[in-house]
C-alpha cells in the first residue's frame, strides 16, 4: 500500500484522499477539530456510521491484538468493518511493534485516534514521544498517517473563519485574547466561537470585551495573567489571579507542581529568549543564526505562534536578564520549600510569598522600558 503523511494545512478544506487504498489509519495528535473532521471523512468514504453494526470501538489501552482481530472480521452488512480505537496514546507502541499491521485483510478499516487528554508539560512531552513511535508504526505498515498541527498565522485563521460561518468577524485582538483564555488550543477556541456569536447579537464583530466577558480561561492563561501583572508591578492583580488558580479542590501544592511553577519558568525562559532578540536588535522571525544558537530546544521562543511571540517581547520589553535570573531563582527556592528543601510554611503561603518576593523586584521607581 501507498504510504502517505498528511500534514493539515488545508485547515477546513475537505481532503481529496482516497481513504479506499488504506487499511489502517493513524489520525495522530494535535488540533482535535481537525481530527474530527478527518475523521468524518473516512466515514463518508467507506458510507458507514459510528451506530453502525460494521463499525466497533476499543480504548488504547485494550490489547492491540484484539483490535486487529476484530477488524479483520468479515462485514457483515457493509463492504468494509471498521475498528475505531480511542486514546492510542495510552497504548505503549512496543506492544504493537511485533504485530503484523500489514496482513490486514482489503475488508479492514482500522482508525487509531490520538486524541488522549494532553494534561500537564511532562504529560505533554511523553506522549509526543508515543505519537512518534506509533507514526513509524504505521507508516512502516503503509497506513494513512495525518498529523493535525497548525503553524504560523493558522491557528487565527482557523477561529476567523469558524466566525465567518456565523457572520461574524473578529479584530486580531480579541482573536488573540481568545487563544490565550484557552490555552492556545485552536480546538477549544472553535469550540467557543457559536456562544460569542450569540452573545455578540447584532453586533457584526466579536470582541475582546465579550471573550474577556464569556470565556472561562484555562489555567495557562491565569498563569501568563499573574506573570505579566507581576511585571507590570501590579501586586495586587497577580494575587487576584492566584487566588483563582487556588480556588479549585486540588491542593495548593498540587497546582503549584501541575501549573504555576512549570508554566511559570517556561513563560520566563521564553521571555529570557526575547530579551536575547530585542539585545540583537532582531525581533521579527525568521531570527538569525546567532539568536537561534541560545535558544534551547524546549520552550523554544522560534516554535511560538506569531501571536504568542509578539506577548512575549510585550513582557519582555518590561524587563531586564537579572530581573528574570532572580525570578527563576525566587521560583527554585519557592520549589525547594514546597518540597521541604528549604523551611517553609503551607503551600498557599509559600506561593503567596513566591508572588510578593517577584512583584517586590518590579517596584523600583527607576525601572525603565526598552523601546526597540
């Protein structure tokens, strides 16, 4: 069989594959809404329907085998018996490796959906790794691979257009404001877009005033909000946002490890880079080879979305390399203490006093704001 990665840059086009010469498909991670509709399109293909008796379910992490047996079961109404498999990511690839994916008989349909919850950036970075191993799998096998990852300018034109569908526009601000509420996912942004067109009424343009109004954020984005208040020397508003982040059921401590201070040093490590641009005198990408050599392989400031990078030399113009060195060493030691490594008091405080230490740095009254 044909081999073929796909990447999705067609957006919301529909595909001119022909899902006909494939038996397998690995509907790989990334944007869910364009999983979904991919997922739609094989469907359509084979003239089948998730109620279908051809058609059958498993999770990932059922055994592999048991997914290969199935499919390769004669249909009994239709021409081909699908077996969609959910949350393959769960599934460790080297259970697989040995299985022979390309004995699949012509009557076989097999759709493996990565479509696991992503979770928290260690989470994040294993199950990268899994999507890649089981890419290889496939693509050895001569499967379908398609990958849903947006680049560029994309992921705006993705929610502008989903916005069009309810005659509605949006200024690049509130499209912004939006991706930033919901964790830069593009999925969750679209998802959105009907109940800001609603909200708007008559209005032709969605707003920032009605995403700020309506959206309930992620806690990516009440992470980046407490940051930016700190820099901004706004004590008292990053630790509003604090609160917010506190006041779910999980423990102080819980989300300091899940959230705060993970999101934390990747915002200030990604601020740290567009110090280095704006010190070079280059801050629109493609950055130059120079700039490119410090930046680290993760967070990589080159690999942010446009809007994301234009954020960060917001922050970064606000700041200088030893207010954000301290910063990280107040982070370090705010780590240390939850862990009992240094003496400390319950979480909340710790936190607490984590964000009064940072906002007591941009306090200064002779703190002056870079320009270029």
């Amino acid at each position: 069989m044909d081999r073929l990665v796909r990447p999705a840059l067609d957006l919301m086009a529909k595909t001119s594959i022909d899902f006909q010469k494939y038996r397998i498909f690995y509907l790989g991670a990334g944007e869910s809404v364009l999983r979904r509709r991919t997922l739609s399109e094989i469907y359509e293909a084979f003239q089948l329907d998730p109620r279908d008796f051809d058609v059958n379910f498993f999770e990932g992490n059922s055994p592999p085998l048991d997914w290969l047996s199935e499919a390769s079961t004669s249909p009994f109404l239709g021409e081909r018996r699908m077996v969609i498999v959910r949350n393959i990511l769960s599934c460790d690839p080297k259970k697989a490796s040995s299985l022979q994916w390309d004995h699949l008989p012509a009557t076989a349909a097999l759709v493996l959906l990565a479509d696991d919850d992503q979770g928290d950036y260690e989470t994040v970075s294993r199950l990268s790794r899994i999507d890649k191993e089981w890419e290889a799998i496939i693509k050895q096998a001569g499967g379908y691979v398609a990958k849903f990852e947006l680049k560029g300018n994309q992921v705006q034109d993705i929610i502008r257009a989903e916005a069009v569908k309810f005659e509605k526009q949006m200024s690049p601000l509130a499209v912004t404001t939006l991706l930033e509420m919901v964790g830069s996912s593009a999925s969750q942004a679209v998802e959105e877009i009907e109940k800001l067109a609603i909200y708007a009424g008559n209005n032709k343009e969605i707003r920032e005033s009605d995403v700020l109004q309506l959206v309930v954020p992620a806690r990516e984005w009440n992470v980046f909000q407490m940051l930016d208040a700190v820099i901004a020397g706004k004590t008292s508003q990053a630790v509003t946002q604090l609160r917010i982040l506190l006041s779910g059921p999980s423990k102080a401590e819980e989300v300091a490890f899940r959230n705060v201070l993970p999101m934390l040093s990747r915002r200030l490590s990604l601020i740290w880079q567009a110090l280095i641009c704006i010190d070079a005198r280059n801050t629109q990408p493609p950055f130059g080879g120079e700039v490119l050599a410090c930046f680290p392989d993760r967070p990589n400031l080159a690999q942010e979305k446009p809007y994301s990078q234009s954020r960060l030399f917001d922050s970064a113009r606000g700041t200088n390399f030893n207010e954000v060195a301290l910063c990280m060493k107040m982070i370090s030691d705010a780590d240390a203490r939850l862990k009992g490594l240094l003496p400390g008091f319950s979480g909340e405080e710790t936190l607490e006093r984590l964000i009064f230490e940072m906002s007591a740095i941009y306090q200064k009254s002779s703190r002056t704001i870079r320009a270029y």
